[in-house]
C-alpha cells in the first residue's frame, strides 16, 4: 500500500497581536501511526513563537491533530474495503489458492490419493499368493481387448474392399460423370469416418470399464474370481533369434560399481510388444513385480521431430492399445497430455511415456532427432543435441529409479545402405564412449544407479559387424578378466 501526503491545517492566534488568527500547514504522511504524534508536533512547536506556546493554542493544536490523523487514517484504510467488498467472490477463492498452495504444500497429507491406494493394495496383492490370480485376471481382461482391435481391423478392412469393388463399378457405367464419383468417394469416406469412431467408442467403453472393475477389486481387496492356472514356462521363437555378449565392468572416479553392459540385436518391437499376447508369463511376471520398485525397466526410442502429430512410433501406440493400462492413461491419453504442454518439439528433447502393458520396459524415453539424422549416416560429435538429450536420459533414469535402460547402439533402429563398416564403427565408438561417460557421471547426480545398460544395435545387421563391435565393449568400458590363481 503507497502513502501519501495531506496537509495538516491548524490556526493559532497572532504572536504580536493576539485578536488576528495565524494560519498554518504541515505536511503529513498518511497512514500515520501513533509514535509519528510526537514528532509531527516537534516540527509544529519550532514554528510557534515562545508566546504562542504558553497561551494554551499549543495544547489546541494537538487535539487538532489527533482528530486529524484518525480521520485521515480511517478514510485511507477504508479506500481498500470497496474492491473487496465488491469482488468478495473471487477474494475467497485467491486466498483459498494462497492456503492450498503455501500451507498445505508444506503440510503433511492427511489422507492418500486413489491413486496411491490403488498403487499400494497392488504391490501387496502381486506380492503375495495372489500373483498368479492378477495374471490370469489381466491376461483375460487384454484377450477381450485383442478381440476387439482384431474385429475392428477385419470389419474395416472388408468395408474398404467393398468399398473399392463398388467405385470399379461406378467407373464401368459409361454415363457417370466426374462429378457423381467424387460425390459418391465423399460419402464413402463418411461412412468409413463414422464406421471406424463407432468401432473406436465400443473399444474405448470396454477399456473403462476394465479399467474400473479391476481397480475397484483390488482397492477394495475383494477375491479374483477366476479360473485356470499359468504355465511358468518362457516361449522361445526361431525366428527372433538374435545375437548378444554381455560384459561386467566396475565404473566410477573414486568410488567403483559394478555395472552390466550387454549388447544385443532384437527388434526394437520386441521391447514393446504386447505383454499378454505371445504367451510370455516370465515376462509379465517380472514386470508387474517390478512395476512399483526401485528396479525400473526403461527403453530409448528415437522419434523424428518433423512426426509431432503421432509423436510416437505407431508400432509402439498400436501394441499399447493391444491391452487395457491399469495403472497409467493409456498411450493416446498420454500423447495428448504431451502436445498439450510441448506443443514443438526440437532435436534432442525428451519425453516420457509409462506403461505397465507392454514385455520389457515400464518407461519409453521417446528422444527427438530430426529426419534428416533417422534417414542418413550424419557424422555427429560429442557435443550433438541427440547426444545431449540421452545425458539428459542417463540423469532421469538415475533419479527416478530407472536400473535398466536400453539405448540405441549406433543411434539407428534399422541399417541403411549408406551405413558402412568404418561409419558403423565409429558411431558405436563414439555412443559407447559418452554412454561410459554419463555412466560414471550419474553416481555424482544422486538417485540408483544404472546397473544393466543394454546397447540395442539395428536388427538386420550381419553377424561379423556385429562381432567387431562386441569386440569393442572391453576395450572402452575397461571390462576387468579375472584372475586365475595357481598354486604353485
């Protein structure tokens, strides 16, 4: 609140001639407290004549004042009752804003989220004998939801094939004009935009309502009725084979830990497939268990920039909507959430989504590179805005638990043409170096450590490439060969 100055007007009578009034201005600050009485009268008594302060105008001039200032006082505290008076309203709900967000902030919560609840009876519930009722629970809940995606495909696939024989036909009648097909190709694209949201909203409605049922049963720790048990056996397909060596190496400036470096060469797909579908119950056994724990599984996918409309891989999206998420929005949701905050995204950003549906990973650190770096060999450096945003990866992961973390080898998903042996190889030194690097400098930025760090290498590349940068992992991760004792 600013002050502000008024004049204090008094009269006292004349110094030489006592009938003739003298009039007098002093200068006030307003708001005025009760210490400041003493010295405004101070400053009125030096201006009186010794006469005049000994006929009793003095002691005038003091009661003068004190009406004064509570009069003044009283009017300026009074200017700031209108606009609250008037906008009581939104008063009440600014200061309830300050209490939430300055009292209870730093208060203790008094009771937990629904969120929370349901994290915590879960946890308990995989936990205990019961694990095997949550898997055949969930695994029956995404059957339904395969079912679904399936029959929408197939319905949509046959009304687009009859759609096309129907134009054929169309285009036979010679008397049809260019104005008629256009009209008729308008209507059928209507009809396949209402056909696919029809089939969209049936499937959304079967999500929820999963979604409610099974967390309304465990929150409230009802039994899981259901019937059958799991083979805990692991299916091994020919087909997705692939090669891998996996090293162990102790990393760090003072303090030494001990970290396990694999590199591999699946599918990237393999990562994020479905986690019901092809009958892996080790797979959504480790995940579930790990789902709330400090053993966090996490995944790097490059992402274009120029793709900010799907932002994600849609393999990724599609086998995210294979299965229902009961613990985090599912991916479309997630995605949506995403633009709306950053809605541009540059080279070397960062975003993150969760997911508990999905065979080896519980975190998609989706990191942004242009086309022009996906498509091409571009020789970059050090200093490279990709390699900037996976330090940047290295960092979060340490810090919210993240123990596993899968990077791209060679920042590729798939081999080009223009991949040669002596590029491929200088990449690898390069990622394998600043992957090294970050390593040893997340034990200094606090949080768990990166114990497992996974180098993902494109799929389709040969088997001697891929054993010349196998090769390459000892030499630059310092893996130490153990000691052999002989008695002699």
């Amino acid at each position: 609140m600013n002050s502000k100055t008024v004049n204090f007007h008094y009269i006292v009578s004349g110094a030489t001639n006592p009938s003739v009034s003298e009039e007098y201005f002093e200068p006030v600050q307003i708001p005025c407290e009760s210490e400041e009485l003493e010295k405004i009268l101070s400053k009125i008594n030096s201006k009186l004549a010794p006469v005049q302060r000994f006929k009793g105008d003095f002691q005038n001039v003091r009661e003068q004042l004190k009406r004064f200032l509570k009069s003044e006082n009283r009017e300026y505290y009074d200017s700031f009752q209108t606009p609250v008076i008037e906008n009581l309203d939104d008063f009440i709900v600014k200061k309830e804003q300050l209490y939430r967000s300055e009292y209870l902030a730093f208060s203790g919560k008094s009771t937990p989220t629904d969120d929370e609840i349901f994290a915590q009876k879960f946890h308990k519930l995989v936990h205990s004998d019961s694990l095997e009722q949550v898997i055949v629970t969930k695994k029956k809940y995404a059957e339904v939801v395969e079912r679904l995606n399936c029959d929408m495909g197939d319905y949509l696939e046959k009304l687009l094939v009859k759609q096309q024989e129907e134009v054929e036909q169309k285009i036979n009648q010679s008397e049809i004009s260019a104005t008629d097909i256009n009209s008729f190709l308008t209507r059928q694209f209507s009809v396949q935009d209402i056909t696919r949201q029809k089939l969209e909203a049936n499937l959304s409605m079967e999500i929820v309502h999963q979604r409610n049922e099974f967390r309304n049963i465990v929150t409230a720790e009802r039994s899981l009725n259901t019937e059958g048990s799991l083979e805990y056996e692991q299916k091994q397909d020919s087909k997705s084979s692939f090669f891998e060596e996996s090293f162990t190496t102790h990393l760090g400036t003072q303090l030494k830990h001990m970290h396990n470096i694999r590199i591999l060469n699946p599918d990237i797909k393999d990562f994020c497939s479905p986690l019901y579908s092809n009958g892996d119950t080790l797979g959504a056994l480790n995940i579930l268990i790990d789902l709330y724990s400090n053993s966090l599984c996490g995944l790097v996918v490059l992402t274009p920039s120029s793709d900010v409309s799907l932002l994600a891989s849609p393999n990724i999206i599609q086998y995210c909507n294979m299965s229902t998420e009961f613990h985090f929005d599912q991916m479309p949701q997630q995605l949506t959430n995403i633009t709306k905050n950053a809605p541009k995204l540059s080279p070397g950003d960062v975003f993150i989504t969760k997911h508990s549906n999905l065979t080896q990973c519980h975190i998609i650190f989706h990191l942004v590179a242009d086309e022009h770096f996906c498509r091409t060999a571009e020789e970059i450096n050090s200093r490279h805005p990709v390699i900037l945003g996976l330090r940047n990866i290295m960092k979060i992961a340490s810090q919210y638990d993240v123990s596993s973390l899968t990077i791209p080898g060679l920042l590729k998903h798939d081999m080009s043409e223009d991949m040669t042996v002596p590029w491929c190889i200088r990449r690898a030194e390069l990622v394998f170096k600043c992957a090294k690097g970050f390593v040893i400098e997340a034990a200094s930025w606090g949080g768990a450590e990166v114990s497992t760090l996974q180098l993902l290498l494109p799929h389709d590349i040969s088997e001697e490439l891929f054993s010349s940068l196998a090769a390459m992992v000892p030499n630059i991760f310092r893996v130490s060969n153990s000691k052999i004792l002989v008695e002699n």
